[in-house]
C-alpha cells in the first residue's frame, strides 16, 4: 500500500506531466542548488518546468504516454530530473544542452523516446521564432520581387501606349 505522501506527489507529478509536449529526462547531480534554481527559472521563462521526483514516482507519472519498464531503466537511474516542455521542445533542449553539469539522459517527442544523443541534435535547430522569422522574411522578399515585376510590366505598358499614341498623332 502506498503511503499518502507518495500518492500526493504521484497525482502532482501527473498533473505537471499531463499538459507536456515534450519530456527530457536528466541528471542533475553535478549541479548545485543555485544552479538548479537557475535551471528552474530559465526553463519557466520558456514555458517549461523541472520535476524532481524519485525513480518509480517518475516512472509511474509517464507509464500513460507508454514508457516501458525497459526505457525506465535506462531513464530512471540515480538522481534524475525531467524537464517538461509545455511549447517550444527546441527551446528547452537548447537550455538543457548549454547548463554546465548536466546530463541528459534522453526524452520523450511527439510519442517517441529518443536517446541523449538524439536530444543534442534537436537542440542544434534553431528556435521556432527564429524558423518563422525566416519565412515572413522569405515572404517579405517575393513580395518585393513580385512589385519590381509589376512595376516592369507597367512601364512596358506605359511605353506601348505612348507609343501607340505617337503613331496615331
């Protein structure tokens, strides 16, 4: 039977879980609690949060987006933090990957577990601000392309008609 207290922070693990698009899981040993602090409040900023429970209360938290006992024993071994993405998953790698002293483990995307390597290759996208910014810029230069064209044509239509206005006369 399980005590109150960890089926309290089972049923606040879930509800931190339960609204992620992403989940990577870390660990935080060779951070200090300022660093971790840090942590915190730089994946906060970005729409994100860090759990720290123990192993089988984090395992239990995700046993309903189908992580395996076999993917927990890989995940959940030693001190192990999850940072949850709640936008941007590109974001949160970036901020996990550049915080000195911690190791990734692996995560959790679109309904795949992934390993610490496939983590570090996500972080090296750019941000989707910067992915969006380069297509209204992209736009931004047809439209400017699409005007040089129109204003051609409308010269080309200007000299035919004074043109055929010369004839006439």
């Amino acid at each position: 039977m399980p005590s109150q207290k960890n089926t309290q922070s089972l049923e606040k693990a879930k509800a931190l879980i339960k609204d992620g698009k992403a989940f990577y899981f870390t660990d935080f040993t060779g951070l200090t609690v300022a660093k971790l602090e840090k942590l915190r409040r730089e994946l906060k900023k970005n729409q994100g949060g860090y759990l720290v429970a123990k192993n089988t209360l984090g395992y239990l938290a995700l046993k309903d987006f189908g992580l395996t006992e076999d993917q927990a024993d890989k995940f959940f071994v030693g001190a192990t933090g999850i940072a949850i993405a709640y936008e941007d998953p590109v974001v949160l790698a970036k901020i996990l990957k550049e915080t000195d002293n911690l190791k990734i483990k692996g995560g959790y995307i679109e309904g795949q577990y992934i390993d610490a390597a496939a983590v570090t290759r996500l972080s090296q996208i750019p941000s989707k601000k910067v992915l969006l910014g380069g297509v209204v810029g992209s736009l931004n230069i047809i439209g400017n392309f699409v005007y040089t064209l129109e204003s051609i044509l409308r010269s080309l239509v200007y000299t035919i008609e004074a043109m055929k206005t010369k004839e006439v006369k």
